[in-house]
C-alpha cells in the first residue's frame, strides 16, 4: 500500500512531442532504460525493466544497450492493467540487475528509450526519447500520487496520447512508431491537437 492509501496504482496523462526540448535535454543525468514485454494483451501486460545512468554513446541494438549500463544496471518486473481515465493498476517489484537484463537480452518485444527530467511549475515531468525502431518517437510524461487533473501543460506538447491504445510502451513493442511515424504525423496535421477534458481544467502554456 502507497503512503496516498491508492495502493498498486499510476495516475499519469502522456503527451506526443515533436521534438526533445532544449529544457529536457539539458537534464545532466539522462537515464537508459531497456524493457521487454513478456506478455502483452487487452491492455494487461508483463514488463521486465533494466536501467540506469545513460552513457554518452548508445549503441544499436537492446543487447549492447544491456551491456553498456553495466554494474549501475537496476531491474524491476512489474505487472500492469488497462489504463482508464489516466489511471492505470501497476504492481512492481525490484529484481537483481543482471538477471533483469538476461531476461531482457533473451526477449522477442523489447524497446529502448532515454528519459530526461524536469519540473515545471509545481509538477515533475519526463521525456522519453525512443530508440531503434521507435526512433523518432518523444513522449512526455507527468505522473502524480493523485489524479493529474488541473494540469498546466506545456508548450512542448504537441497533442495528448494519454487514451491512444498505439502508444502506450507494450503496443510500441509489438507495433514499433517508425513503422507508422509518417501517417501518424499527417494524421496529426489533419485532425489538429486534442486533449483530455475530463480531468479538470487543462490550461494550455504558450510558451
């Protein structure tokens, strides 16, 4: 049970971007994050994660990612239901690193991603700039102990992905964005920027 009494849930609200901003890059300590997906389905998923402090070069492909995070590695397994209203059931647990990233290396769906953090206003957010087959793909990312309602979203997010099924992270592992970027971006030109409503007052930053 959390300290907020909500136990094994995540309230978070995602958002496209078109480009890393200057402000999430500037993150001195960047993390690499390397996860496969050993089941995914109906929006349930198994998640096998490895992380750690990002290295200023990043190899190709998931096993070198593995390697190059080293000793610092730090796994997790976590179990996860479908997202609803922003809120979504996680239950995660720590795991030794290198069994993590043995499990990881040994997965058929597994995606890569650098993630900066920054904070604005009274709220920490993330980017997470995919790799390989994900790549151009940026997300951003605000998470709180509560419902994220009253949300002062920044200029940097291009639209709301929060209920869009194509990216959440186990769909990316199955269905890589490079593989649908370009239709995703005339979709997004064509139908113009949407946000979620039912969460409270979302006041839009200009810059």
């Amino acid at each position: 049970m959390s300290d907020t009494g909500f136990g094994d849930f995540e309230f978070e609200r995602k958002f496209f971007v078109h480009d890393l901003p200057s402000s999430a890059a500037a993150d001195p300590t960047p993390a690499l994050i390397v996860q496969a997906y050993l089941f995914a389905a109906d929006g349930y998923a198994v998640r096998v994660r490895v992380q750690g402090p990002a290295p200023a070069e990043l190899p190709e492909t998931p096993g070198d990612l593995v390697d190059a995070l080293g000793e610092a590695a730090f796994g997790t397994m976590a179990a996860k239901g479908p997202a609803i209203g922003g809120t979504r059931y996680e239950a995660e647990r720590e795991l030794d690193g290198l069994v993590a990233g043995q499990i990881v290396r040994r997965a058929d769906h597994v995606i890569a991603k650098v993630r900066y953090s920054l904070w604005i206003d009274e709220d920490g957010w993330i980017l997470d700039r995919f790799l390989g087959t994900n790549a151009p793909l940026v997300v951003a990312e605000v998470e709180r102990s509560g419902p994220v309602v009253d949300l002062q979203i920044p200029a940097f997010c291009a639209t709301e992905i929060s209920e869009d099924e194509r990216f959440k992270n186990e769909r990316l592992a199955y269905q890589p964005y490079g593989e649908w970027a370009e239709a995703y971006r005339r979709e997004l030109a064509l139908v113009g920027p949407k946000f979620v409503h039912s969460l409270g007052e979302n006041r839009l930053s200009e810059s």
